[in-house]
C-alpha cells in the first residue's frame, strides 16, 4: 500500500528537492571542477588539513550507512524503516554531513581559499533542498515517528543524543560498499597531485 503524501512533500522546495535527489550523483562536480580547474597554492598544511575534513567525512558517511544500511544508494521513495540510533541519532543527514566535510576537504587540499564559502552556499542550497524532499517522505511514511525524532534530532551537524544509540549496525557491509567512494578519493588525491605539479596552472 502506497503511504499518502504529506503536505511536506508537497511543498515547492521539496519537488525541487526531488529532481536534485535523482541527480544527486552529478551534485559533486562543481566541488570539484572548480579546485581542479582554478590554480590555487597548495601546500603541506592544506593537504594535512583537507585530508583529515576526508577522513572525518569518511567515517561520517560511513557509521550512518552501517546504521541505515546500503538502502542509502538508492534514489527511490520506498523506504523499509525509520533509523534513529548510531549516526541518525546525532543528526538526520550524517551521510550528506559526511559528503560535505569531504567535499570542502578536497576545496582546502586544491589551495582555491575563495572556494570554500562559495562551495559551503552551494552545498547549503542544494542539499536544504533535498532534505526538505526527504522529510516530507519521511513524514509521508512514518507520521508522526519521523516528526517526533525531527523534533530532538538536528538536520545538519549533531549533539550528544539523549538517549541511547545503540542498534543494529552491519559495519563490514557499509565499508564494503564505501569502496568506490574511497577509490574516488584515490583518485581525486591522484589529480590534486599531478596539478600540484603544474598541470593546471
């Protein structure tokens, strides 16, 4: 049976949110166009320090797909059940807050400084709106569940819950499915490298 849709998910924000949530594999390209195309400076602290907003990323990204499991892939609205432990207990976006640290990680290897406040906008709008596209299916679904963990859960970056995070977390699942991304990374490491060296100055 095919839950009713929610005044949210009605709303005009959310239907724009919705074409972004079908496209969002595209959405990192113009993070990291940009640092690659532009000359910037790089040097030894901007690799430590954009590396380790990776890493951080990383393990964000990860502990919310081994508490949600791989169901996070998907562009779909089927969604089985409501996670509210682990990571979804210290926010309700911990991949996208993962996405985002590691996307401005990569903005502060490449050097481009100027970058950064123009990629967090950029982030901030396109992912505001593909949040309200998900809340309002969330609350199509689970009701008044999803609004009552909206109501002591923060969207973006996290507290300390108050209550417990446990729960079922399948953590070789998520690492293995996090593969391609780190690969990705690899490689986005790679071209930072070679334009370091000049390639793009």
């Amino acid at each position: 049976m095919t839950a009713p849709v929610s005044e949210a998910e009605r709303s005009t924000a959310a239907r724009i949110g919705q074409v972004l949530f079908k496209n969002r594999g595209w959405l990192p390209v113009p993070f990291l166009a940009v640092p690659l195309l532009v000359p910037g400076v790089q040097s030894a602290q901007t690799w430590i320090a954009g590396l380790l907003l990776v890493l951080l990323g990383e393990l964000v990204r990860t502990a919310g797909v081994a508490a949600a499991g791989t169901v996070t892939r998907r562009r779909s609205r089927d969604v089985q059940r409501l996670v509210t432990y682990g990571a979804f207990a210290w926010c309700r976006n911990p991949l996208y807050v993962g996405n985002f640290l590691a996307w401005i990680g990569f903005t502060v290897v490449s050097g481009v400084n100027w970058f950064i406040p123009v990629a967090i906008v950029i982030f901030a709008i396109e992912y505001t709106l593909i949040v309200r596209y998900e809340e309002g299916v969330l609350e199509s679904i689970f009701g008044q569940e999803y609004l009552d963990y909206k109501a002591r859960t923060p969207r973006w970056f996290g507290r300390p819950p108050s209550g417990s995070t446990e729960g079922q977390h399948d953590w070789a699942e998520a690492i293995w499915s996090e593969r391609s991304t780190v690969l990705q990374y690899v490689v986005l490491c790679g071209l930072f490298w070679l334009k370091n060296r000049g390639w793009a100055v």
